[in-house]
C-alpha cells in the first residue's frame, strides 16, 4: 500500500477538514494518515452495481443506495470504511446533504455489502473482510452485512444479534433471505454471475 503524507493531528481534524483539503479518490484514516483504497475489480463492481439495480427495480429510493461512495466512520482501525454498496435510511438524506461521511453521531446504515477479493483465510483480504470490517460494522450497530464471495461461490448474510452477527450462507439457486428487504427475490447464484 502507498500512504499518503500525514496530514492530520487527530481524527477529529480529519472529521472537520474541508473537502478540498483532501486527496482525490477514496482514502481510509489510519492514524493520522490516509491511506488509498484499492480500487475494486470488475466483478467486484458488477455485483455491487447489479445489487444496486435490483434494489432500485424494488423501489428502493436510488439516493439511499450507494455502491462504494460513502465512508462510514467505524472504530478501531482504520476509522472510516468504504463498504461496496451501502443502504441508507431517511434520515441520512437530510444529515449527509453536504458530505458523503456518514459520521459517528448519525445512525447507522440499515445495510452494508461487502464483495471479496480473492485471497485463502491467511490473506489480507479475507481478514478485513470477514474479520474486521465485520467486528466493526457489528460495533457500528449496522443491523445487516452481507458478504458475496465470488472465490467461495456463496453470499453471506449477517444479521446482527446482541452485539455479533449470525450470518446464513446462501449458495446456488437458493433465494437470498434478508431480514431488511423481505421482499427481494435473488438467489445467491443471480447475485454471483451478474
């Protein structure tokens, strides 16, 4: 990874700095630093973009859909996370009307998709996402994590229960079950060959 040059004292300069004090593209906030994101693959985008087009055909408001464009502010490290497709509430329409951060303060979001790189259980991909990014959206309150993971050919969801996620895995033809969007009707092979 290439770090940027430190530029913030602490992260609460970095939660107040203007826009344009930032670097183009999406960084995440490792003490005091802001580190590049990896951009994502092709068939990373094409699943969140499908997710994103099947929500939106559902008649979820496209403005609350959000693939890989809002930073969430987390705990731990790093502090803020760009998940790769994001559901908002209402409520984050009118508290995000001038930012793309959805801050500590603000509620969470009522669902966080994550697609995996490739990678075995040792890889750094499949630690932050199937180890830190969820202990720190589970810390957020983030009601529902799904992981799609072309590689294992499944699509995890996570609903989050006392403080942890359960999560039920879904593979082939079978429907996805959402507790957030009852409604939906994907299976996880729709999900995986978009």
């Amino acid at each position: 990874m290439t770090y940027t040059k430190a530029r913030f004292a602490s992260f609460e300069e970095y939660l107040t700095a203007d826009p344009s004090d930032l670097p183009e593209g999406r960084c995440e906030y490792w003490d005091g630093e802001l580190v590049p994101v990896m951009s994502e693959s092709l068939v990373n985008e094409a699943i969140a973009n499908y997710l994103y087009l099947m929500l939106v055909q559902m008649g979820i408001y496209y403005k609350l859909l959000s693939p890989g464009k809002v930073q969430i502010v987390v705990n731990g490290r790093p502090r803020t996370r760009f998940p790769d497709l994001t559901v908002l509430d209402d409520a984050h329409l009118v508290l995000m009307e001038r930012s793309t951060r959805l801050g500590e303060t603000m509620p969470p979001p009522r669902l966080v998709v994550e697609v995996v790189s490739p990678g075995d259980e040792d890889s750094e991909n499949y630690i932050r996402d199937y180890q830190d990014k969820r202990d720190q959206y589970a810390d957020r309150g983030i009601p529902e994590y799904w992981l799609v993971d072309p590689q294992r050919s499944w699509v995890m969801v996570g609903s989050l229960v006392s403080g942890a996620y359960q999560f039920v895995t879904f593979r082939g033809d079978d429907a996805i079950v959402s507790p957030t969007f009852p409604e939906l009707r994907l299976t996880a092979a729709e999900i995986l060959n978009s």
